[in-house]
C-alpha cells in the first residue's frame, strides 16, 4: 500500500486508529475483517508517516500470505468462511488438498459435503483460496451455477477479482505445461 492509498484508507475509515496514551514509540497494525486497525502512540501522525503505515501493512499482509499446509488448517479455514458469510447450519463435513484435480480448481460432493481443493492451489494469496474456498461452500447450499449460486458467491468482495486472477493462473500453468511436453514439473 503506497502513501496515497494510505490517506484514502484513513479517510474512509478502513485503516481505523487506535491512540494510546501508554504507547511510546512502536506503532503496530492488525486486520479487523477487510480493515486495518493500527495502533500507534498518543502524538503519531498516522498522515505524515503514510509511507511508514504502508510499509507496515504490505508486511502484515505478506505474513498473512502463508496458505494453509494442512487439510486440518484448510477445513478451519473453510469452517471460518462459512460462519463468516453463511452461518445457516450448513457445514462442511471435510475439506482436504488433492493431487489429482488437473482441470478444476476444486470440487464439492454435495450429498457427503465433502470439499477437494487442487494443490496447485495452495500457493495462491489467501483470498483467491479463500474465493475458491466459498465458491465450494455455496455448492453446499446450491449445486449449479444459477443465480442464485452466484448471489452467494458474491458475498465474498474479492470474488471478481479472484475470478480474474484463476484465468491468467490458469493460463500461465497451460503455457509452462506446453512448454514442458504437457507434464506438469518437467519435460
């Protein structure tokens, strides 16, 4: 986030400051949601010091990045975004990484309420797994691709932009795997 992104996120409130008289020296930030809260000392200009904040929050969200290495990390993951942007009692029973989904990104089994996610994913930013992740859980709640499957979709507020980011990821795989003989991690 540069300086300019910065100031715009202060004045319409997704970065949030949290003042304290206690706070000396260091200022910290964390996520609220899709916000910002950073905490700072009593006299920080947050304004003066965009560039600093910026820099904060770019690491903050670099450390964030980390996908989850693990089907237990995975199904909490999904298990969050489902109380997040469902929360009806529809749960998954299991959401797992698999090797063997070439052509999807994931797929959901409705009557056992299971989710496989590709491990071609699990290097992605966290929300474009989490995008595909609630794309899975609207399954549960409707199998097709209707209007209404994507009403619930869209409560995720990255989801177009993750749809964008699947097609170049895809088309990028589709290039190196030409390149390579069309096996996937060399020739």
């Amino acid at each position: 986030m540069d300086s300019t992104q910065v100031r715009t996120a202060l004045a319409d409130g997704r970065i949030r400051v949290r003042r304290s008289a206690r706070r000396r020296k260091t200022i910290a930030v964390s996520r609220e949601g899709e916000n910002w809260l950073l905490a700072v000392p009593q006299r920080f200009d947050p304004e003066r010091n965009a560039h600093r904040v910026g820099e904060l929050i770019a690491r903050a969200e670099r450390k964030s990045q980390a996908p989850p290495r693990s089907d237990e990390e995975l199904l909490r993951r999904a298990e969050e975004l489902n109380a997040r942007y469902f929360d009806d009692g529809i749960a998954p029973a299991g959401v797992r990484w698999v090797g063997n989904q070439r052509s999807r990104f994931a797929s959901t089994t409705s009557s056992s309420r299971t989710i496989r996610v590709s491990a071609r994913l699990r290097f992605v930013p966290d929300w474009v797994l989490d995008s595909v992740l609630v794309h899975e859980l609207a399954h549960l709640r409707q199998p097709n691709h209707s209007a209404a499957f994507r009403a619930l979709t869209a409560r995720y507020p990255h989801t177009e932009r993750a749809e964008g980011f699947l097609e170049g990821f895809s088309a990028g795989v589709s290039a190196v795997e030409a390149e390579q003989g069309g096996v996937p991690g060399g020739s």
